[in-house]
C-alpha cells in the first residue's frame, strides 16, 4: 500500500501501538496536521519515507499547511529503503526515546523543518541527528 497511516488536515489525535510493514510510506502527516502524538508505533520495511511530513498540495481548511507541534515517543523504525525521516513544512515536533535502528544507508532529512527536537534517540552508529 501506499501508506501504513495518514493524518491529512488533522490535529489532536494519539496514534498509538500500530504495527505498519512494508508500505511505500509508514506514517505521513499533511496539510497543516498538528499537535498530534504518534506513540509506539512500529514501522517496518518502508520502501519510501517511514515518518513524512510535507505542506501538501490541497488547500488548508485553515492556516498555512504547515505541521506543527507533533510528538513522535517510543516509535521503532526498521529496515528502510530510503528515508527514515522526512520532514518538510513542519515546525516544533519533538523525536523523543525513538529506536532508528537497523536501517542500513537509509537517510534522515530535516532541512526544510524547523525547530526539530531530538532526545534520547537510538540511530545506527554514525547517524547523528
């Protein structure tokens, strides 16, 4: 499938103790989702991005599509073939005690966010985020 779980325009919500294998897209947050928290969740085999956030094409209902605010807590993502996290038009989410591990020469990008907290994170040696 394309992705394992999209919040589109979505605030407030708690996604929690999912299980997503083999998806081009493990979670992905769009047009202005905010303040939501994604919680042990597993992301396995993500042949795109695992954790995606962009602005979107789609014009908001409200504000500028921009995501903001997210807590991302307890995730495990494994085995990705591209992206680990990719994160655009996203301001303040917070990566908190996240295992990134076992992912091999899979990337991380977060030029086009701002305001993103790493804290006590497990990433395979060298990655530093």
């Amino acid at each position: 499938t394309d992705t394992g779980i999209a919040l589109f325009e979505s605030n407030n919500n708690i996604i929690r103790n999912n299980t997503l294998v083999g998806n081009k897209h493990g979670i992905r947050l769009s047009v202005g989702s905010s303040y939501n928290q994604l919680t042990n969740n597993t992301v396995d085999g993500s042949t795109g991005n695992a954790l995606y956030t962009y602005v979107g094409s789609d014009v908001p209902v409200r504000g500028d599509g921009n995501n903001r605010g997210n807590i991302w807590k307890g995730n495990s993502v494994k085995n990705s073939k591209s992206y680990v996290i990719k994160l655009a038009g996203t301001d303040g989410d917070r990566f908190e005690s996240n295992d990134f591990r076992g992912n091999g020469p899979a990337k991380y990008d977060t030029s086009r966010a701002t305001n993103t907290v790493f804290v006590n994170n497990l990433t395979d040696p060298g990655v530093k985020l």
